[in-house]
C-alpha cells in the first residue's frame, strides 16, 4: 500500500491544502490528523468553490474516504454546519 504524507514546515497559509487537494485524486483515503476549524482551505473543482475546515479535502473525489484523525481538534457544531454547507 503506497502512503504519502504532507507536513508543514510551519504553522499558517503554506499550501499544504492545494498539495494534498492535488494528491488526493490518486488514494482512496485521505486523513486530516491535527489542527482545529479555525484552520483550514479552499478547494475548487471546475466552477465549484468549496471551504473546508475540519473535512479533509479528499472527500471531494469520487472514491475519497475521509479521515479525521485523533489530533484534530473537533468543535461538534463547526463540524455539523460544514457537513451540511
């Protein structure tokens, strides 16, 4: 099983939404495993805008199974309201 993982070399805006949103097409899971809703990234797929923040970006792609890992830091509220958006 091929793995790949994306770490930041600092905390903020570095990319590593748009590295891992481009990765992801090729895994079947895609796992987010620390930070908290007030990260986060925007994702667009042909004319659709999408702002994650506690979904990691590989539910987007036809076979992606999303992880939330143990390291994230879940508000239950900020979680239903982007399920729903």
């Amino acid at each position: 099983m091929k793995s790949v993982v994306v770490v930041g070399a600092q905390w903020g805006d570095e990319g590593k939404g748009k590295v891992v949103d481009y990765l992801s097409g090729s895994f079947d899971y895609i796992a987010r495993v620390a930070g908290g809703h007030n990260a986060g990234h925007t994702v667009i797929i042909g004319k659709d805008r999408y702002v994650l923040q506690l979904i990691p970006c590989g539910i987007l792609r036809p076979k992606g199974h999303a992880v939330i890992g143990t390291g994230v830091v879940v508000d239950p509220g900020a979680l239903v309201a982007e399920i729903e958006t």
